[in-house]
C-alpha cells in the first residue's frame, strides 16, 4: 500500500527511514564492549538499532544515503577511528546536516502531536524551517538562507575547569550518545541532533547566530576542525542535564542486567579494553576517578 513520502510528499510505498543513520548504531555496536545498543528510555532491554519509522520512499531514501556514505567515509570514521581532526568537506556536508536536522524536525514534531501545544509563532517558525529544509535538500533552492547549520566535533575533555560541574558522565555522553530534540528558549529556536564525537544544530530562529559563524556549515566547500566554538550558554546547560538523565537512567538497570552487562565485559577482556566505550569510561575516570561509579 502506497502512503505519501514525508520528504517528495509523493504517494509511494515507504521504506523504513532511520532518524539516526543507520551506519551510527553500526559503529556504536561494533566499538562497544557488549556489542549491543541500549535506549535509555527502555534500559533494560538490549536493542539491534536506533530508532526508524516507515517515512521516506525509496528515492528519497537514496538521496539521503549518498550524503550519509560520504559523511561516514570522509569525516565520522576519520575523526573517531583515526584520530583525524582537521577534515577538508565539500557540498555534501550542507546537504547531510539539513538531512539531519529536517528529520529531527519531523520526529519531534510527529512525537509532540504536532505541537499542539505550542504557541502560533513556534509552530509557523517551524513550519517554515520545514518547507525550507526540504526544499534544499531536494535541490529546489540552493540556499538555506536563516535556516543554518552548525557542527561542533565534542572531542574527549581531559582537564576542565571546576566552574563548569561537569556530570561524570560528560565524556562518555559526548563521545557515544546519540539524541535528537527541538530547543527553544526566548524566541530562539535549534534543532539539536547529537551523534557519536559531534552536535548538529540547525537554526530555527536565533538571534545568537552572527556569534556562531565558526561552527556554520558552508555550503559549497570549507573545513570542519575542534576549535572555541561559541554556541549558546544554555545550550551546554542542556546537555549535562542530558548527561544526567542519561546516568540517572543508567543507575536504574536491573541487577539482572547489570549482571550480564559485567559477565559479558569480564568473558571478553580483550575485546572490552579495546573498546571505545571502554575508552571513554577512562577519559571519565581520568577526571572524576571512582566517583563515575556511584
């Protein structure tokens, strides 16, 4: 049976879409200790995938897949698996950080019913933000005009300063969690989309931006590089609270699971101290020694 595609908003059949790219779970299963997936919100059962719903057709699907690949190739597994930090990218990032952002969009909004709760000018900001989103991504305009986006790579944190209280989970938050969520504050609105070692965050509404243009995308050709990156103050209030729900979240797991968890990890020492979630467990300890265990 065929329903409408939410991108071509033509009647196809759909495939089932990916809001995270499916190559992140891929490399989340393979780089951890226990080769499995967990949602925080359902921490007790071990997951095969992230999350994905029946959304696009196939033809859009592939538009999608062509900016993922390259994505992957050229600067996720460069950055993350060999350590390769200054990234030369070219239109192909403009177009996957929109890709990003547009699904993000869609699935908070199909998950908040449309925000129906929300003030008019939230809900025609995004709407607009919609519009705009898909139709640079199917190529019918070249611009993104206000509608921007921004990639901050979230290397490990080795010595930060007190005055931040950091979570003791901020290393591993940064460099293994994935989200997706819609921001607002005043009248400044982002869609935040967290991968493994790197945050996109595309404008709404901001009035912050002019602040922000080392992290802006470009969309023709440029670099992408850790740096002092500015973006806005309470958006690093939002991620330690993330951090937080995530430990809080964590702590809740059965003894059962707990326990195949460990069982798993001590029957694989190798595997497990190869591990990049192993890896960033120490780049916590590092700082906060025993107290990431409590």
């Amino acid at each position: 049976m065929n329903h409408i595609c939410a991108l071509c908003h033509e009647s196809k059949e759909l495939k089932e879409s990916h809001f995270i790219p499916k190559f992140v779970g891929k490399w989340l299963k393979k780089t951890s200790a226990t080769g499995y997936l967990r949602n925080v919100d359902n921490i007790n059962k071990r997951q095969q995938n992230v999350i994905k719903e029946y959304l696009l057709c196939s033809d859009c699907e592939l538009l999608f897949s062509s900016w993922e690949k390259q994505f992957s190739e050229k600067m996720f597994i460069p950055f993350l698996d060999q350590k390769n930090y200054v990234i030369e990218y070219k239109d192909w990032l403009a177009k996957f950080c929109a890709s990003l952002s547009w699904r993000t969009l869609i699935y908070i909004r199909n998950k908040n019913s449309n925000f129906e709760n929300e003030s008019e000018y939230f809900i025609n900001q995004i709407d607009l933000a919609e519009l705009n989103l898909r139709n640079f991504i199917l190529g019918k305009q070249d611009n993104l005009y206000k509608y921007e986006q921004h990639i901050f790579p979230l290397s490990e944190i080795d010595t930060p300063p007190k005055s931040l209280n950091l979570p003791s989970n901020i290393n591993r938050y940064f460099l293994r969690s994935i989200g997706v969520d819609v921001l607002q504050g005043d009248n400044d609105i982002y869609t935040f989309t967290k991968l493994p070692t790197f945050l996109i965050l595309g404008i709404v509404n901001s009035n912050f931006s002019s602040k922000m243009r080392a992290s802006r995308v470009s969309l023709k050709q440029g670099i992408c590089k850790p740096s002092n990156l500015v973006m806005p103050e309470y958006l690093l209030g939002y991620m330690k609270n993330k951090a937080l729900e995530i430990q809080e979240k964590r702590r809740s797991m059965s003894n059962d699971q707990q326990e195949k968890v460990e069982k798993m990890a001590l029957d694989n020492l190798d595997k497990t101290a190869d591990s990049k979630s192993f890896e960033a467990i120490m780049h916590d300890y590092n700082i906060f020694g025993d107290a990431i265990f409590k």
